[in-house]
C-alpha cells in the first residue's frame, strides 16, 4: 500500500499505491504511511518526494475508518490510534528533510491534509483539492483547521474548510496552497526535478530554511492543534 524507494541518489520517494480505492487510506494504511516516514527519517537522504500516482489520495477510507475511529477511542489503544494517524499525515512529527508533493487527480480529507504539512507542492493542472469531513460530521482533525489559514489567509481557509467543496489545481496556486501548476501526468517528475535542485543545496542551510520557517509559522500551533484534537473527539466518540 506504501512504497518507498530511491529515485536519486539523495532523494527518496514515497508512493501511496491503492489505486482501486483512488489511494484511500485504512487504519492499516495510516500504520503504513507513519511506518513509511520513519524509513524516509533514518534514510540519509536529503530529499523526500511523496506521491500517489494518477490520484494523489481521496483520504481516509470512510467506508470502515470512521468506526475503527469509534472502536479505538473506547481501549486502551486509542491514544495509539491518534497518534499514528497524526504520524502518518505529518501532523505532530516531522521527517527531518524538505518533503515535495507531487499531487495528480484527487487529493482530498488526509490526502490534502498530507499535502498541507510538505514544503513544496507541484499540481497537475487537473488535479482537485478539498477538506469534506464537515460533510461526514467530521473536521479536518489532521493538523488543517489549525495549519490552513496560516498558510492561507484566513477567508480562503474558512471557505475550504466550512464549505468541504471541491477546489482545482489553478485555484489552490492563486489562494497559495500549491507552489506550481504543470500538464497533467508530469506532477511527479517535476517534483523530482525540484528535489534535485533542493538536494543540490548545502543541507546545513536548507534544514536552517526549514527550522526558521516553521518557528515563525508555528506561533501557537500546538495549542490550535490541541483544541482541534478535542473538537474531533468529541465528534468521534
């Protein structure tokens, strides 16, 4: 379901591979993918790429997570749960090194939410965005209540995360979630070029980028993070 392999020699790559389900993610998934970035945290290289394929992912799969969510919060093993969940979409963890997304087709509930905590975000000029859980009587508990609107604005945010519409590739460059938009099928090796020229930097200064950027962005994010993990539990259980 998750690959991770090494498509250049500093740059490792994550693949969410669940076509059949547009790479939505079980709680299976979710292990996974939080196993995943631990592999790409001890792998020595400086540059991650993470991917879907033709869809990026329609986020958690709805069909039997909702109640894995219910059942986990009632044992033991709930905190667990959360936490890999939160793990899996770079919620409370960071990988160590400059992650790029390569985004085709549908990127949507975690998949966007994914997307939200990466640095660098190259679209197909088809792909689409949105945040639907206020559909399911969710929110976004992955980290984009509290993470969106500082990158976006706050009105740009609120019509995303309020409505749960649906957003294309071009719109998401103008509110300034996606960093560039390109043809359809050469998401993945632009982002590969991105992260070429990201590893060819001198890595001391491009992790002091990242350190400096996510201070200044932080703010009180842990605390918005923590209201927004009550908000959905209480949903939830």
């Amino acid at each position: 379901m998750i690959d991770v392999s090494r498509p250049l020699p500093d740059v490792v790559q994550v693949t969410l591979h669940r076509p059949e389900r547009r790479n939505a993610l079980t709680l299976a998934g979710f292990r996974a993918l939080a196993a995943a970035w631990r592999e790409v945290a001890g792998s020595g290289a400086r540059v991650c790429v993470v991917t879907g394929g033709a869809d990026f992912s329609s986020g958690a799969d709805l069909a039997g997570f909702a109640q894995d969510l219910r059942e986990a919060a009632g044992r033991e093993g709930g905190r667990e749960v959360w936490a890999t969940v939160h793990a899996a979409v770079l919620r409370d963890t960071d990988p160590g090194l400059p992650v790029v997304a390569a985004v085709e087709g549908v990127c949507m509930g975690a998949g966007m939410e994914l997307v939200g905590a990466t640095d660098v975000r190259i679209a197909g000029e088809s792909a689409v965005f949105a945040l639907p859980e206020v559909r399911h009587g969710f929110i976004a508990g992955g980290g984009s209540v509290a993470r969106l609107p500082r990158q976006i604005g706050y009105a740009a945010a609120m019509q995303v995360l309020l409505t749960g519409a649906r957003f294309g590739a071009a719109e998401m460059l103008h509110r300034g979630f996606v960093s560039e938009v390109v043809p359809d099928g050469t998401a993945l090796e632009r982002a590969l070029e991105v992260a070429a020229q990201i590893a060819a930097n001198d890595p001391r200064a491009v992790a002091a980028v990242r350190r400096v950027v996510a201070a200044t962005m932080r703010g009180s994010l842990a605390d918005a993070h923590a209201a927004e993990t009550r908000e959905f539990r209480a949903l939830v259980e």
